[in-house]
C-alpha cells in the first residue's frame, strides 16, 4: 500500500537568506550557501541548524547542511517542522528527486527562478518516521560510494598539482628560475572576448560553452546550450583543439580566470560572453601547462594580481591578460609532464566511469523510494 502523498508546505519551515553574492569571504570559516553547486566561505553566520538548501534560480540545485552558515538572498532553506515527523536526510532525498520538477516549472528569461508555492505545493510521500530512516539509510550508502569515488577524483588532481610543482616549482616564486615571458609573446593569436548569449537548449547549431561549463577546472558538458553562428561570427567564436576558454566577468573572485583546454575534435563549438578564448603558439608553450600553472596556488596568484574589480563583478581584460607572467620552462619538460597527465586521465576515467554508474543507481533508488517502491 502505498503512502498518501501530503502538501510540503504543512510540514516544514521555508526561509531565504539576506545577503548579496559578493558578501563571501574567501578566508571565512562558515559556509556560504549560493545557487552555485559549491557553497563559498563566509565570516559570520545567520543560521545554525539541520536543513535542505535549494538554489532558487540558475542551477537549482539540492544540499543538505546540519550546523552554522549563511546564505545568498535566492537560496531557499528548509526545516522540518517536526523532525520525528520528517527526517531532514529524507527530505533531502526527496527534494533530490523533485529537482527535475523544479526546473520544469522554473520561469523567466535568462536566468530561471523557482517561486516559493513551488516548494510549499509540492506532494511528499510522508509514511512512518521509521520507515523515512531505513530509505534513507539505504540512500545515504549510495551517497557514500558517490562521495568516496568523488574523494578518490579530488586526490588525482591533487597529485596532478603535486606532479606539477615538483617539475617545475611555485609559478609564484619560480625558484628553478624558468624565463618568465608575458603571455602576449606566447599567444599564435590575440585573446578574443565571446560576445553573444547561447539561445537554446535545442540540439541545433554550434554547443556554446559558458561559465557553468567550468567546473573545478575541468569541462562539464552536462548542461548544454547552443548557438547559430554565421558570417563574422564564425571566426570570432569558434573553438579549435587546444584552446583554451577563461572565466573573464564574474561576480565571485572564486570563478574569475578558471579555465578549461577544450578538444572539440572537429565538433562545431563556440563560447559565449563570460569567456575569453586564448590561442597559443604551441611551438613556444603547451595549452595544458598553461591550464595547469593557473590552477595552481602560484600561477592563481600571478593572474589575480592583473584582474580588477568593479562594483558589480570581477573583470580581467584582454590587455591584462596578455601582460601575465607567467614560467615557460623548456617544451621537452612540459611534455614529460603532459605524458605523466595521461597517465593520471586513464586512472581518472574509470573512477568517473564508476561515479557515473553510482550516480544513475541512487537517482534509480531515489526515484523507487518516493514512488514507494523501494521494500525492505
């Protein structure tokens, strides 16, 4: 029998934070919940409490959170009413599998949002507080596979930038004493700032990459948009194998300047107006090396101290760009480098594979648990 499913409104407490986006501290020590995937850091705290978190525009997407932080002004927080009544863990999981609907019914142009009657609407299948914890037990399992196969991700690209430092030192200090040359002399052709917006979602003309596309300094093709390119456009915003595409005009420090080398492999590819394209002479420096140095401590360093800030956003020019310094050590030592990154990416690619396959059973279970069908 399955179990009656109840308004959501009538069994917790719903509440947005106050704050801009550009209240974050990188050096604080609380949480700092956005619509980003990944909450920035905050000096101060507002709440301190179990709770679910669900961005309210932009990616819409679900965290849960037990203990002191704050939040962006289109975050929404969510507490049970009751705890011996609904579980926080299985409300997570509920609102896990109810995103999808959130997107569905998210409204607006360029920037989607979520009115709160969403959440308070929605239909919740709410059967004994005993039965909500052995599903949740279940899923949680499921989460820890997830996050331990994200832990053993995490530690590759750690040993990517240990394998890098050891090679050739803190770009920063630059104690093998590598010619430090500004990046106008290593470009094979001037940056180029995107200039247009990605217009659909439809599977037609060129994938246009964008801000959400970098994650953690890699490429994520799972949200994608695309674009019609045509006459002029063609040479402005086409990417080729081994370009790199910038994080150029952002509104947290934390994002401005992550960037990604991008193999279209032939592909129609092109970026849109939150990115720069940097080309470079591969005779002089390796993309990869370049990607890898600015991901680095040192190497963010070196590229924070050229880009400004306005009232609004963070910004980083072409000019500022192409006066960069940055070590180009001997091509030979950046090919020894790149051969011990193909190393790391073969052992890379089975834990993603890994993750994906964990990543499609919890949905699966997620999706039997609220349709009542995941038994004992």
């Amino acid at each position: 029998m399955k179990t009656r499913l109840e308004r959501l409104g009538d069994f917790v407490r719903i509440q947005t934070g106050k704050l801009d986006a550009n209240a974050s501290d990188p050096h604080g020590m609380y949480p700092f919940f956005t619509c980003a995937v990944e909450p920035l850091r905050i000096s101060h705290y507002s709440y301190d409490c179990e709770c679910v978190l669900v961005a309210g525009n932009g990616d819409l997407n679900v965290k849960y959170y037990f203990g002191k932080f704050d939040a962006y002004q289109r975050t929404y927080i969510i507490q049970s009413l009751d705890r011996d009544h609904l579980d926080v863990r299985y409300l997570y999981y509920f609102m896990r599998s109810y995103v999808g609907r959130l997107r569905e019914l998210s409204i607006g142009g360029v920037i989607k949002y979520i009115k709160l009657g969403y959440l308070t609407e929605a239909k919740i299948p709410i059967p004994s507080i005993s039965e909500q914890r052995r599903i949740t037990a279940i899923l949680d399992k499921g989460e820890d596979l997830i996050a331990n196969r994200a832990a053993s991700l995490a530690l590759l690209s750690q040993v990517e930038k240990l394998t890098f430092l050891d090679l050739f030192g803190d770009p920063q200090v630059n104690p093998m004493g590598w010619p430090l040359l500004p990046m106008r002399k290593l470009f094979s052709e001037a940056p180029v700032f995107g200039t247009m917006t990605p217009a659909t979602e439809e599977l037609k003309g060129w994938l246009c990459l964008r801000v959400a596309n970098i994650q953690n300094w890699r490429l994520d093709l799972a949200d994608r948009k695309y674009v019609e390119l045509e006459g002029g456009a063609l040479a402005r915003h086409t990417l080729r194998d081994g370009d790199i595409v910038m994080a150029r005009a952002i509104a947290t420090e934390e994002q401005l300047g992550k960037c990604v080398t991008v193999y279209p492999n032939g592909e129609q590819w092109a970026f849109d107006s939150h990115l720069v394209r940097l080309r470079f002479d591969r005779s002089i420096v390796d993309p990869e090396y370049v990607r890898q140095l600015l991901a680095t401590p040192g190497g963010r360093s070196r590229f924070l101290g050229v880009s400004r800030r306005s009232a609004v956003q963070f910004n980083v020019n072409t000019k500022e760009i192409s006066r960069l310094e940055i070590p180009v050590p001997p091509l030979a030592l950046q090919s020894r480098f790149l051969q011990a990154l193909n190393n790391l990416k073969r052992v890379r690619s089975v834990q993603e594979s890994s993750k994906s396959q964990l990543d499609t059973l919890l949905a699966c279970l997620q999706s039997r648990a609220f349709a009542g069908d995941l038994q004992p």
